[in-house]
C-alpha cells in the first residue's frame, strides 16, 4: 500500500472516531437538574420515584408539617417581638430578656426537632432502594432546608 492510502485511511478513521465522539457527547441525556421552579416537594417526590401510595402519605406529612412550622413562625415573631419590646423601658429586666431568649431558642429547637422527624417519617415510607436515593440526597434537602447564606458584608472599620 501507498503511503497516501494509508494516510487516507488513517485521516477517515480519526474523522469517524471524532464524530462518534461528538455525536455521544451531543446526544446523550444528561441528568435531570432541578427544574426552573421546582419547589422540593415535587423533586423529593421525583428523585425518590415515590409511587402513588407514598406520594399520597407525602403530601399529607408535608401538609402537617407546614402547618406545624407556620405556627412555630408565629410563636417565634411573637416572643421576638416582645424581646425588642423591653427595649420601650428604661432599663430592660435581665430576668424577663433571658426568660424570652430561653423562648426563642427553644422554638428553633423544636423547629429543627419537627423537620428531622418529618424526614425521618418521609425516609420511613421508602422501600430500601428508595432509602439509598434518599440517603444520596440529604446534602439537597440541607440546603433547602437552611436559609440561604447572604453576600458576604465586609467589617465596618473606621471611616477614613
């Protein structure tokens, strides 16, 4: 054989294989990224392939959970707002302003205990496969569930 034939043959061969290449890079599916506007509920439901059944429980555990953290919402504005109160007085009793931040936090840890036990009951409805999908997604559901980090606010230091 020819130099040149062999050559061609080679230059084809590299054609072919870069077109595959691309063509898979192209055309395979990538996973599903959370879509635009999916709010958690309906992706813990997708990403766990809850059937009917467990969807259903779902929903009502997640109904029952919303309700109890919309309350501890309220229970939590109210004692806050009777913390910033004191600051009406003169001086502000440290006996009454422990008394309230003894509140506020112990709200916050039932909020936290309420949310841990709705996941609890949520991995409770999951078949063993199930669980390995959601064992795989707790570092999801802990960012949904924390409050997003704010922009980074540089110390305030002396104005020059």
């Amino acid at each position: 054989m020819k130099k040149t034939t062999l050559l061609t043959i080679a230059v084809f061969i590299l054609v072919l294989l870069n077109s595959i290449s691309i063509g898979y890079l192209l055309l395979r599916k990538p996973p599903l990224p959370p879509m635009p506007g999916e709010r958690s509920p309906e992706r813990i439901i997708r990403e766990l392939s809850l059937d009917k059944q467990q969807s259903k429980a779902f929903e009502e555990m997640k109904t029952a959970h919303h309700d109890q953290m919309l309350k501890s919402n309220d229970a939590f504005r109210n004692a806050m707002k009777q913390y910033f109160e004191l600051l009406r007085l003169d001086s502000v009793p440290a006996n009454e302003a422990a008394a309230l931040e003894s509140r506020m936090f112990s709200i916050q840890q039932e909020r936290a205990r309420m949310t841990l036990n709705h996941f609890m009951e949520l991995k409770d409805l999951c078949t063993p496969e199930q669980k390995e999908k959601f064992n795989a997604l707790i570092p999801d559901l802990t960012t949904v569930i924390m409050p997003p980090k704010g922009p980074e606010v540089p110390p305030r230091g002396p104005r020059r």
